[in-house]
C-alpha cells in the first residue's frame, strides 16, 4: 500500500477515536450532539485538513514545474 495513503488512514482512524470518546461522553450527560455528530463533525474536519494539505502540495509541485519549463526556453 501507498505511504500517504496508510497515514491518511490513520488520521481518520484517529479522527473516529477521538470523535467516539467525545461524543460517548457527550451522549452520557444527554447533551444535543451525541455520539454519531461528533464523529461526523471530527471526521469532517479530518478530511478537510487531509485535503487541504494535498491541494497545497500539488499547487507547489505544479509551480515548481512551470518555473522549470519557463527556465528551458
């Protein structure tokens, strides 16, 4: 399997962790958000960062190959 692609499985098994343990804890003391919100919120977020980090990382790397085309001519 991919290096990237077991990290982001990671993340977002991490993600569901936190998001149980908070939300188990939310749905004890009978608050409105319970336990499947907030894994949904977390893992939302999760995927957003994960995202966000990929967009960058492809927008660097088409930069940098613009500027290596540009230096040929």
């Amino acid at each position: 399997m991919d290096n990237v692609f077991v990290e982001n499985l990671i993340k977002l098994s991490l993600a569901v962790l936190a998001g149980g343990i908070i939300g188990a804890e939310r749905e004890y003391q009978d608050k409105a958000a319970g336990f499947r919100t907030i894994i949904l919120i977390t893992v939302g977020s999760a995927l957003f960062t994960i995202f966000s980090i990929a967009q960058e990382k492809f927008l660097e790397m088409t930069i940098k190959n613009k500027a290596i085309k540009e230096l040929d001519y």
